[in-house]
C-alpha cells in the first residue's frame, strides 16, 4: 500500500510531466522555465527542485516517456499484421493523425532538436528508439523481409520525416498515402505476401 506522502509526491510528479508536455510544444524547449512549469502544474518553483535535481532532467525524462507512449501505440498498430504490406499499411495509418504541426508532433521536433545539444537528451531517445526499431526489425523478419533491422531503421525514419515534412506544408500529408504506400511497399518487397 502506498503511504499518503508517497501518493502526493507521485501525483505531483506526474502533474509535472504532464505540464511539460504541454508546454514544450506552445512554447519551444528553450521557452519552458522552472517557473512556467511550476504554474501550470500548479506548484511553486521549489516543488520542481524537490522532485528533479534540474529542470533539463525533468524535460527529459517528460519526453522520453511520451515518446515510449507514442511508439507503443505504432507497435499496437501492427499487431495482427500478417504481411510486410500490411505492416507497411499500419505504420501509415499510425502517423496519420499528427498534422506536423499538433502538438505531439511539435514536442517531437523540438526534442529532437534540443538532443543535438543535449548528450543525455540524445541518449534517452537513442534508446527509446532502439528498442522500438528492434521490435520492428523482428516483426519484419518474421515476415520474411531481408536486412530486416536496417530496413526497420529506414521506415522509423520515414515516418519520422512525413511528420517533418508535414509541419512546414510539404507534402506527406494522409493524401498521398496510396503512393507513399506504394513506395515504402518496395523496401519490403522481399516479405513473404507483400
């Protein structure tokens, strides 16, 4: 049983979480201080210092874990796939409700450009992307598709860069998914079924 403490303590980190999520995207990562945190999760600027040694760990581990979410609800997407085509199907329909420029979208840019600058940043995306492309690589490799985790690393990328690509107006929107199918259909060609 959880001790009350250790209840509100575990609240008031997710609300702290949950703040910087939403306020990476409206702001940009650079625009996000102590203080704006604090208030919109509704605490004073001494609860962060309590809860993480700095605001940068706090960013971090915040978009780690909502990377993880996103890249767990892609995997979900590719349950019961019984092709490398379908595969390539559900990988679509999974990035087809962000815009490139929602906020889920936006957070993932904007951490993305923070870990260039960032080592630890890199690091927890680095590995919260490894593991996502190695889930990947073997599900394509049960289907029979060839270099199966360098051609998980290129779809990851792929989708990646629809997003990219969608935020500044430049194609990749839902519209053109009968020819991006087409196109990314052809890197796993070599899957049993296509």
């Amino acid at each position: 049983m959880t001790r009350p403490a250790a209840a509100r303590g575990q609240e008031v980190r997710r609300r702290l979480l949950a703040a910087a999520i939403e306020l990476i995207p409206e702001r940009g990562w650079t625009a996000v201080s102590t203080r704006t945190l604090a208030e919109r999760a509704g605490v004073t600027p001494s609860v962060v210092h309590y809860h993480y040694p700095s605001l940068a760990v706090l960013l971090n581990e915040a978009v780690a874990g909502f990377l993880r979410g996103v890249l767990a609800e892609a995997e979900a997407a590719l349950d019961g796939v019984r092709t490398a085509g379908e595969a390539i199907d559900a990988l679509l329909g999974s990035v087809d409700r962000y815009t490139g420029d929602d906020p889920a979208s936006l957070l993932s840019i904007e951490a993305c450009l923070a870990a260039t600058r960032d080592p630890e940043l890199r690091a927890r995306i680095r590995e919260v992307l490894a593991a996502y492309r190695r889930r990947l690589g073997r599900l394509l490799d049960e289907r029979g598709v060839p270099d199966p985790d360098a051609t998980a690393a290129v779809l990851t990328a792929a989708m990646d860069g629809l997003l990219l690509h969608r935020g500044i107006g430049s194609g990749g929107d839902a519209g053109d998914r009968a020819a991006m199918a087409s196109v990314l259909r052809r890197l796993v060609a070599g899957g049993e079924g296509r």
